[in-house]
C-alpha cells in the first residue's frame, strides 16, 4: 500500500512530531493569562499558544490513543530560549527509540540496530510558522469557542474547540494550562464530533531545569554506531515537471523535497507538503512499480488518512490529517506537466 519513499512526518511516527510540537503557546504575562477572554478570535487563541514551548522548559509523559484503540506514548525534555529549541522524545512502547531536536536537525537513535539516522527539515509540528497574525488565513476556515475550563495533569486548563468552516478538515478540542498557554492535551475530531485521537500529557512538569548542553551531547552518535544520512533535498513541483489544476481551500503549499527511491535507480520521488496552518498535507510522487505499488485506495488510522493511486508512470500516496474528500481533492487535481 504505502509508497517507499520515507516521509519527513512518517505516518506511524505523527505522533511523534506532534509531541514535539505541542507545547505551543504565547509570550504572555501571567495576569493575562489568568483573565481569560471568552470571545477571543481563533489567531488570538493560536498565536497565544504558539511560543510558551519555544522559552520554556519542561519534562513531561506524553500519551497518544486513535479511536481504532491503539495507544503510544514517550517521555519528553524540553528546553529553549530565544535562539535554540531543544528536544528529547524517548519512546516508551513499541521498538526502542530516541529522537533529539535542534532547531532544524533530527537525530533518531535506533539502539536495536546501532543505527542513528540524521536529517535536516521545518518542523511542521501542530503549528507551523506560517500562523502570524498578520498573515494568516486561519479564521477563514476555522472558528474557536470556548468551552470552558478543566484539570488536565493536574495543572488548570483553558478548553477551545476549534470549528472548521468547510469540509475539508477536521476539528480540534484544545485544553491550554492557564498559567503559560502551554498545551496539554489535544483531540482531532471528526465532523459529527467524534475523537479520532487523542494526544495529552498523563504528567508534566513545568518550568524544569533541562540541560541544554546536556541534550546537546546526547545527540553525538555513539562510537560504532552507523549513521544514515537523509539524502531529500529541496527542489520545486515545476522543476520535477508537477503541478496542481487547482488549489485545495485554504492550504498552500510549504516545501517540496526530493528523494530517491529504494528500487528505482532511473528516478526517485517527490514529497510535496502543504498545510492550512493547523493540518498539513504531504503528496508522494515516485515511479511507479508493479512489485511493489499493488494496493490502490484510502486507508485511516486515527486521524491519519492515507490515499494511493497509480497515475500513468507514477505511485501517487497522499498522506494528511484530513478528511478523505481532502485528500481526493488533492489527487484529482495533481497533473503531469511535462
């Protein structure tokens, strides 16, 4: 079913990236924080909780469950400044696995096989930096309600749903401690408001003294350990001869990458990614394979949706947390342009 090609945000580890980019807040005195305005606009909610995580410091157990019943869950360090942001992601069920963040660089030790694999890209994270005030579509397409408070980790949390506008994407319940904006839980939902997963702190604790320099050395690969290095590079859909008919609402396009593909020594892939700023979407273009590209279709887990399609010469896979119908848009309109 899948495509080769390995994503920047591989569809088992979105929870991971998710994790590392939860803590999303605003630079916000506490008095503000603590007077709460119930008809806040949906950019004032997210630019709120858009940098606490970036100058702050925390350690936490974080737990993610999809309505199909499985469940992941890690522990994260966090520490950042002005200049630096800083991650650990120790992975606690499943194969063993440690992922480090610096800014653009990520390290994931995989100690099953003395494997660390290395690469450099954004971090599209829940927010991706495109939510500026100034520029953002957001409220388009999305409107936020305040439902109330909760404890969430035992910390005092602001609960906001946001509603999307169109069906094109989903919605999201947001609980923000108080204090910082930090967020600690969040659930993707459905449009008849069902939770297609559910991503929350079980523990955290705030405000810890995380080491940067200690993270840092962490990040050096063990001696005898093999490194592989991401070989993606950035290109554009017109050089690599892609373009789209017509745009999808309200998400524009962010990166392309190019990436070879195991198997296919004429010619790799593409990854293309876009994003409305909440949810983001990732097209993978690579030559197709009888061997390998049989199962054509769209495949859900949680709020992860996957489309594969075969077009002429080509392996089509469309990853997103979208609806379905996103994801079709986005395949009926890819077109070959030379």
């Amino acid at each position: 079913m899948a495509s080769t090609l390995l994503p920047l945000r591989s569809v088992p580890a979105r929870w991971l990236v998710l994790a590392l980019a939860l803590g999303v807040s605003a630079v916000a005195s506490a008095q503000q924080a603590a007077a709460v305005a119930p008809d806040r606009g949906v950019n004032e909610w997210l630019l709120r909780m858009q940098e606490a995580s970036r100058l702050r410091s925390y350690v936490g157990t974080f737990v993610v469950s999809s309505s199909t019943g499985s469940m992941s869950s890690a522990r994260i360090w966090h520490a950042g400044d002005a200049t630096q942001q800083i991650e650990r992601v120790e992975v606690l069920t499943g194969a063993p696995r440690s992922t480090f963040r610096r800014n653009d660089e990520v390290v994931t030790f995989l100690p099953e096989h003395h494997v660390v694999r290395a690469e450099r890209h954004e971090s599209l994270g829940l927010f991706p930096n495109l939510l500026k005030s100034s520029e953002s579509s957001i409220p388009e397409f999305y409107a936020a309600r305040r439902l109330g408070a909760e404890r969430v980790a035992g910390f005092d949390a602001d609960l906001v749903q946001l509603v999307p506008k169109d069906t094109l994407r989903f919605g999201y319940r947001v609980w923000s401690e108080k204090r910082t904006g930090l967020v600690i839980k969040l659930q993707t939902l459905d449009a008849d408001g069902n939770v297609l997963e559910q991503a929350a702190f079980s523990e955290l604790q705030l405000d810890s003294p995380v080491r940067p320099d200690k993270l840092l050395h962490m990040m050096q690969p063990p001696h005898g350990w093999r490194v592989e290095r991401a070989e993606a590079v950035k290109t554009t859909p017109a050089a690599e001869g892609w373009g789209l008919r017509s745009t999808v609402a309200g998400f524009r396009p962010l990166n392309c990458y190019k990436r070879p593909a195991a198997g296919a020594p004429e010619g790799g892939g593409i990854q293309w990614i876009f994003s409305d700023g909440l949810a983001s979407v990732s097209l993978f273009v690579e030559p197709y394979d009888r061997q390998r590209h049989r199962q054509e279709g769209v495949f859900a887990a949680g709020a992860t949706q996957t489309l594969t399609r075969r077009i002429d010469d080509w392996w089509l896979t469309v990853v997103g947390e979208v609806p379905p119908q996103t994801l079709k848009a986005f395949a009926q309109s890819l077109e070959r342009r030379r």
